[in-house]
C-alpha cells in the first residue's frame, strides 16, 4: 500500500509558502491488494511457500505470511485468537477443531490434497533395516511425531493395522513404540533428525522425504493396506481481515496452478 508524506519547510520567522496548484500528474500504481496471514501444516511448507510467491504475483503484489507447524498446534493458536485468514489443516481432525470453536463455518472447508507415509532411515543404516517388522528389533531409536500431530497420529494407525496381521502379531504395534525415542512436534522435527543420524528411523510423509534430496536419508514404503492416505483440508477462516483475498488463495490452491505445485512437492492432487 502506497502512503504519501507531505512535508512543510518554514523559514525562522518567514511566512510558510503556499502549496502548489495541483497538476495533471498521473495516477498512482495500483496498490497491493493486501496481507494475507495462512496458517498451514509444517508438511505443506515448500509446496505452500512457492504457491504465496504465485499468488502473489497474480494479485497485485500481494503479501503472505505463512505460520508453519503441526495442524494441532495451528488449531490451539486459532482457538486462542491468533490472527489467521486461511488454515490448511493435514487431517480432518483439526479442521473439525477449529469449526467446533466458531473460527471456520462449517461446509466452507475442501479438501485440496493427499498424502501418504513412509519410513525413513539414515543412509548409512545403522539398525541395518531392511523392512518394516525391523521397526521392532531390539535396540532400534525411532522418532515419531506426537500423536496429536496428523502424521503421528497415523503413525500409529499404521502399527495397528499391522498389528492385526498374523505376519506381524498382535506384539508389534507395543513393541515398535517401546522402541520410541523422542516425539517430536511437527513431521520437519521427524525428518531433520533421521537426516541428522540422531535415531534409526522415522515415519514422515511422502512428500517431506522427498525434499531431501542430498541422499542422507533412505526409505522404506509402506502398503497401501497398512497406510493411511491423508486427506488435507483448507478454509478461509470466519473473521478473515482480508475475507476477499482469503476466498482468493483457497481457489488458487484448488485450482490448477496450485494443484500442478502440489503434484510437483509429491503431493496426490484431489483431481
């Protein structure tokens, strides 16, 4: 936003000079169409920061400023009053959170993206991992996000499902979590500490092993059967400053140019 400063000059003791008479300068260049404030999912960080850069382009110069984290920290924030326009949530739990508080009507949330998980490890393998009943093994540190994060919270969906496996038995799920060695508060927290060799595994998405891309760290898929496909959804939040912008980045990240940047991050489009 463009703002003019006027400055008037009087000499000691002189009488201030009359202003000029207005000419027919030319008009002033269209102002930003403002700041937008989106809390998203930390998984969402690299997809979400090139889309901004995007969107902002297309909308007169329009800033964004982006508050990363664990959706159930996003929720906490918005709940307490925390200004945000738009709030990508990485599983519907959260969204549901912050509808209950008043703070997103309910029905004007989509979803806009999927995800799914997969175990990773240091390069050098120190637990010597080939599979995933090696989550297991005696001695192995995992890390794993807080349950109340999406992507820790699938974690654990995870080791059920494989729990009701004969090939697994039903010791596999409380075994691998007796192998936990720290939860962490976002997916980013998870993937820089395996990339760091600070613990032999840890369950991220998709999509955050992906940005790493230096091969400090390897993978170890995980089926769809025992997977679980996250489903991500975003709205403009009921006392949005900037409601118009706001309607404007949730159709943006719907449509496609939001969507080919999320396809582009690993993401599964909705589409």
């Amino acid at each position: 936003m463009l703002a003019a400063s006027v400055i008037v000059l009087a000499a000691c003791g002189g009488t201030p000079a009359a202003a000029p008479a207005p000419t027919n300068a030319p008009a002033a260049a269209p102002a930003a169409a403002g700041d937008l404030t989106v809390f998203a999912a930390a998984s969402l960080t690299d997809a979400f920061k090139q889309i901004g850069q995007q969107f902002g382009a297309a909308n007169g110069g329009a800033s964004i400023t982006f508050n990363f984290a664990g959706s159930d920290q996003l929720a906490t924030q918005i709940g307490q009053g925390a200004p945000a326009d738009v709030f990508a949530s990485a599983n519907k739990k959260q969204m549901d959170v912050v509808i209950r508080a008043g703070d997103v009507i309910s029905g004007t949330e989509k979803t806009f993206v999927r995800n799914r998980l997969v175990v990773i490890y240091p390069k050098d393998n120190p637990a010597k991992l080939a599979a995933l009943k090696d989550l297991a093994n005696p001695g192995v540190k995992l890390v794993l996000a807080n349950k109340h994060v999406p992507v820790g919270g699938y974690a654990l969906d995870f080791l059920a499902k494989a729990s009701k496996l004969p090939e697994y038995t039903a010791a596999y799920s409380p075994t691998v979590l007796s192998n936990v060695v720290s939860y962490e508060e976002s997916v980013k927290s998870v993937l820089s500490k395996i990339a760091l060799g600070e613990a032999d595994a840890g369950i991220v998405y998709t999509t955050d092993a992906a940005t790493v891309r230096d091969g400090s760290v390897a993978q170890i898929a995980i089926p769809d059967t025992l997977n679980t496909i996250a489903t991500y959804p975003i709205a403009a939040t009921k006392n949005a400053k900037h409601a118009d912008l706001a309607k404007k980045f949730v159709d943006y990240v719907l449509g496609p140019e939001g969507q080919q940047v999320l396809a582009k991050y690993g993401f599964i489009p909705v589409k």
